[in-house]
C-alpha cells in the first residue's frame, strides 16, 4: 500500500508535535520539519522512523524550502497533507518595538507558511489532490502587544482564502485553524500574572491543549471535509465570540 506523506512544520514541541503524533494515529508517514535538530530529532525517536522522518528547515528561508521539497520528492514523490504550524512571537508595544523582530516574525509566520504553500501547491495541483491546513491564530483579530504577531496570522488567513480559490479546481483544499490560549512552550514563556488574566477572559476559563488543534486538524484531512475551503475553524475556547464581560 501506497504511504499517505504528510509535513508538518515546527513538529519538535507544543501544537507541531501533536498534530504529528495524531496525524500518525490517523495512518500518515508524517515528514516532521523545524530549525530545532534536538527536537526533531527526539520527536522522532519518540514517535519511531517507521513512522515519522526529521528534516531540519528554516521555513522562512527559500533556499531550504526548496531543497526540502526536492529531497521529499526524491525519496517519496507525493505529498497528501501539508500542515503549516511553525510560528514564533516577538511581543511588544509598537513604540518599543524593533524593526527586527516586526521582520522576523512576518519572515517565518507568513513568508514561511508562503513558501511551504508554493511548493506544495506546485506538487498537489500536479497530483490533483491534496490538502493544506495553515495554523493562524485568533490573535490575528487583534492583540495588544502583537502587532507583529497578529498582522502575520491575519496574513495568513488571506493566504489560505487566496490559495483555496487558486486550488479548489485541483482537488486541493486549503483551510486556516485559529487557535487560542493554548498550553504548550510558546505560552510558558508569558509572566504567571498575566497568563492568568488571560485565563480569566476565556469564556471557558481554562486554556485548551495542544490535541485539541490536533483533533481539529485530523478533522480538515479526513475525507468527512472534502466540501470545506477556504474557511477558518477557532479552537480557542470561545474567545473569538466577542466581549466576555
Ligand atoms: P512552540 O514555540 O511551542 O513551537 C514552535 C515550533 O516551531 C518549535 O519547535 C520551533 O523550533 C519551530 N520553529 C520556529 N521557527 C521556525 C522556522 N523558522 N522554521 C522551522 N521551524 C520553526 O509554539 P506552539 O505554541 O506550539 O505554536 C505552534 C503554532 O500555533 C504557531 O504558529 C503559533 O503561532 C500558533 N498558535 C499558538 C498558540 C498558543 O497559545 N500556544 C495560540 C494560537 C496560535
């Protein structure tokens, strides 16, 4: 039987390495792509290389893009499912904010999730199938503190949008999934004080885990969503809904 390939970026901690971990449950060699070689290389082990392949990228870099996508074609010659998760913060209010970190986050959340989407789109629209899930967030409605952050996850929303219409007549559907709070690396690295609000506001009060964006991704593949595209699934414990208080 044929392997059902799927790539995953930023897979060796939080949001990436459970949605490898459940991709893997659902029956995919899952490719796992990120600039952290330990990590990769862990979650793999972890996972078993009967299952799972480690390649170490910078997304955000052309070049690396697209000596990945040649080596994936050399050893597997087809992509079933991309999942676009590598993102990074780099928070601040506007005015104390260097130019270098609007650059950096732009650079690998949304030129990142571009290129990856390029490469793929080249190979799926060839295959006449495929599906790619982007992960934006809800903080691209609007964050204090991430004017970076949210103007790159807002970004990517468009792209999906774009690319969902450029796809749809290749059998490729490409849907956005916005998470919120979610308990993973990325969120340790925020003060307990303010963590805290920030749990207070979720109309859940609690943050989600990082298999709940894996169970919603698990979902876009599956043959249950062959009419979804375009369209962005919150898992974010209600806090896109609006004012909670
Ligand atoms: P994380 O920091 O725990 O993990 C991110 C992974 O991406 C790391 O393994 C890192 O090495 C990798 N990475 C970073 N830059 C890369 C690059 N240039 N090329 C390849 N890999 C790279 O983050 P997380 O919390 O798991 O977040 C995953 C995604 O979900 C991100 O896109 C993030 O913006 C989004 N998200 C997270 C939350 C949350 O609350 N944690 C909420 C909304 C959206």
């Amino acid at each position: 039987m044929e392997l059902k390939i799927a790539i995953v970026t930023g897979a060796g901690k939080g949001i990436g390495n459970a949605i490898s971990k459940r991709l893997v449950e659902d029956g995919f060699f899952v490719l796992l792509v990120d600039i952290d070689k330990s990590n990769g290389i862990n979650a793999v082990d972890e996972i078993g290389s009967d299952k799972a392949a480690f390649y170490l990228t910078d997304i955000s870099d052309e070049k690396q893009v697209n000596a990945l996508f040649r080596s994936i074609e050399e050893t597997y010659k087809r992509i079933d499912v991309l999942v676009n998760n590598a993102g990074i913060i780099r928070d601040n209010m506007i005015w104390n904010m260097d130019t270098v970190d609007f650059d950096l986050v732009i650079n690998v959340n949304l030129k990142g999730t571009w290129l990856m989407c390029r490469e793929a789109a080249r190979k799926m629209k060839q295959q006449n199938s495929g599906r790619i899930i982007n992960i934006s967030s809800r903080a691209w409605m609007g964050n204090m503190g991430q004017t970076n952050y949210s103007a790159s996850k807002a970004g990517i929303i468009g792209l999906t949008r774009a690319l969902a219409l450029e796809l749809g007549k290749y059998n490729v559907s490409v849907n956005a999934v916005a998470p919120g709070l979610i308990d993973t690396p990325l969120t340790e690295k925020i003060k307990k004080e303010a963590l805290n609000k920030l749990i207070e506001a979720q109309p859940t009060k609690a943050m989600g885990k990082p298999e709940d964006v894996a169970n919603t991704v698990s979902f876009l593949v599956s043959e249950k969503t062959n009419f979804i595209t375009g369209q962005t699934i919150y898992v974010d414990g209600g806090k896109s809904i609006g004012a909670g208080v």
